[in-house]
C-alpha cells in the first residue's frame, strides 16, 4: 500500500471547465499579494484518508492561497470531482469559510455570495456518504421502545425538577 499514488486525474474531471478555473487559482493563487493567505491542499487531504495511505504534503501538492481564492477553489473542486467526493468536496467549502477570521474577509465576501448560496443548495441535495452518516449521527429508529428504556432507563421529558415552584416573589 505504500506504493500506492493518486493523481489528479483519479479525484477531478479534468476536462472540465471548474478543473480549468482550479488550475488558474493554482497558477495566480493571490493576485492582490494579500498577507493573509491559506495552504490548499491541491489533492484533498481525506482523499489519502480514504485510501488509508499518508497524506502528500509535498510542496506540489500545497498552494498558498488568498481567502477569497481558497474559498472559490473549493467550489471549483465541489463541480468538477467525481461523484464519490461530492459531499466532501462541498462540505470542504462550509468549513474553509467556517475557518477563516470574517473580519479578514468581509471586503470578498459579496465577491464569492453566489458560489456559497448554491454549495449550500448543492449539500442539502447530495446525499450524506453511509460511513459518514453512521458516524455522526444516532438514529433513534434502531432500537424498540423496549431496547431503548432497558439501554437508557427511564427518560424524562422536560424539566420537571421544579415544575409548580415560584420562581420569584414577582410572579
């Protein structure tokens, strides 16, 4: 397995117009000499994850990007990977703009408010990978009522602690 490599080509549709526009952010990553910039990693890092393989951190696949332009190339990647990184690939989006300092990007953010808008139409759409649902969420179907008060006894509902108290001489 060590000698296992991915390419680009295994992650993107690299005829496709997105692929272009990621690889001119590659090219020109922050035009404006911004002094805040973002390492990318040009092949996902869950990629090398998913494969169960170390992660290439190799200059040549690390770009320093500006806010603006780390956003943007996420969404590019979100459009132009093949349909098994989607979600990642638009989740990635949320969470590099869930990352940055807002007050570092407040001037760009009208610039990429059209790209974002439709990421978060594009996630509610696409369906949750199964291993990612299983992990971060407890479907309470899973057990009968019966399994559930034996697992968990009995559950209360609300706060009945100090349910019929005054709570203060006002009331």
């Amino acid at each position: 397995m060590s000698n296992f490599k991915i390419f680009i080509s295994d992650v993107f549709d690299i005829k496709s117009e997105y692929y272009e526009k990621m690889q001119e952010l590659i090219k020109n990553p922050n035009p404006l000499n911004e002094k805040y910039t973002e390492v990318h990693h040009i092949i996902p890092r869950f990629v090398y994850r998913d494969a169960h393989i170390p992660i290439d951190d190799s200059e040549t696949n690390k770009v320093s990007l500006s806010i603006k332009n780390h956003i943007l190339i996420h969404y590019y990647a979100a459009k132009c990977c093949f349909k098994q990184y989607k979600w990642k690939c638009l989740n990635a989006v949320l969470m590099t703009l869930g990352n940055i300092s807002l007050h570092n990007f407040e001037e760009h953010l009208d610039e990429v408010a059209e790209q974002l808008a439709e990421v978060k139409k594009l996630l509610r759409e696409t369906p949750m990978p199964d291993d990612i649902r299983q992990k971060c969420s407890w479907d309470h179907h899973r057990f009968s009522d019966a399994e559930r008060k034996e697992k968990f006894g009995k559950q209360a509902i609300g706060n009945t602690y100090r349910c019929g108290t005054k709570h203060s001489a006002a009331v």
